[in-house]
C-alpha cells in the first residue's frame, strides 16, 4: 500500500457527440498533444498530490458538507481555449458557463476553506471553471489554431452539477487510470 495516495474532488462530465467530435480532432494532431479520454473527463475542484490515507475520511466529511449544502445546476460546455495562451499552449479546454459554473466555483471556494485547516494549501489562483480536453506535450501543428478559433463560441452541450466525486489518480505509462473512491449528491444538506 503506497503512503500517500494521489487523488481530486471533481465533477465528472459525460462526453456527448460533440466533444467527442473535438477530442477526436486533438488526438488525430499526433503526439505533441495529449487528448483526455471521454470516460476520464472531469473538471477538478481540488487536487491532492500526496494525500495520507489517514486523512481522506477528513476530506469526505468536508466535501459532504460543503457539497451537500448547494442546489444541483446545469452546466453549459461553451468555447474552446488554450492556457496560459493560444500561442503557446499547455492545456486545451471547453469553457463552462451557467448556474452549475457559478455552484462549482462556490463549492471549489469553500473545499478551499475547509481543507486549509487539515494540512491543504489554499490555491494559489482563483478557479476558473473549465474543462480540460487535452495537454499539450510539445510545439503543437499550425491546425490547433485554427480549431481553436473555429470553436471559439462553440456549444458542445450541458451537463448537471449533481454530484461531485473523489477520484484516486494512478500514473502509468498509458495515462492516469482513475478510481472513483467517493460520491458527495449535491443538495443531500438542503433540508
């Protein structure tokens, strides 16, 4: 048994048609991008590098309370983007917008909070809601650009924001493989 385990609270996003469609086109630019597999993506509300065994009861009693207490919403998948820049990119996302955006930064602000206390560092940035479609491994073709901006404002659909999972994150060399150790309902609290 490893002495810490890697893993994040997250939501966990269904790749419908659309996505499909652009995680397809970021795999077919060959290796200097990383395409996340559709049954692996989420969006990450906190990340634990190295997390003691001992303290993952902790963290489920805080994110049930901090989960359970907000109202399921909808999310939008809206827009692609590059960070830190489309010039030189390290990640490739989907935008999120809509009432499930504002309850997934309000929830990422309060695991913040709370896990501060058990040994967590707050974050070092505000979180911004997004959707990470693909890493960028090295100088990327000239046709990212141009799907970037041809799915500037793109719609790929909607999602509901109604339950947030801890996930275990295992390296390998075919990837992460993940685990579900946790399920946090929102609105499990509200009554």
């Amino acid at each position: 048994m490893p002495d810490t385990i890697r893993c994040f609270l997250a939501l966990k996003i269904p790749a419908d048609t659309a996505i499909r469609r652009v995680l397809k086109e970021l795999a077919a630019m060959g290796r200097a991008l990383k395409a996340v597999e559709p049954e692996n993506l989420h969006v990450t509300l906190k990340f634990f590098a190295a997390a003691e065994p001992e303290s993952i009861p902790k963290i489920a009693a805080i994110a049930t309370d901090a989960v359970g207490k907000h109202a399921h919403g909808q999310l939008t998948l809206t827009g692609l983007g590059a960070s830190p820049h489309a010039e030189r990119p390290n990640v490739i996302w989907a935008g999120l917008a809509g009432t499930g955006a504002e309850t997934l930064s309000t929830i990422a602000g309060g695991l913040d909070a709370a896990l501060e206390p058990i040994g967590f560092e707050r974050e070092n940035r505000p979180f911004a809601p997004h959707l990470t479609l693909a890493r960028v491994k090295f100088r990327p073709p000239e046709e990212l650009r141009a799907l970037l901006a041809r799915h500037s404002k793109s719609v790929f659909g909607t999602s509901t924001v109604d339950e947030i999972v801890l996930i275990r994150s295992e390296p390998g060399p075919e990837g992460s493989r993940y685990t579900v150790l946790e399920h946090f309902p929102l609105g499990a609290n509200t009554n």
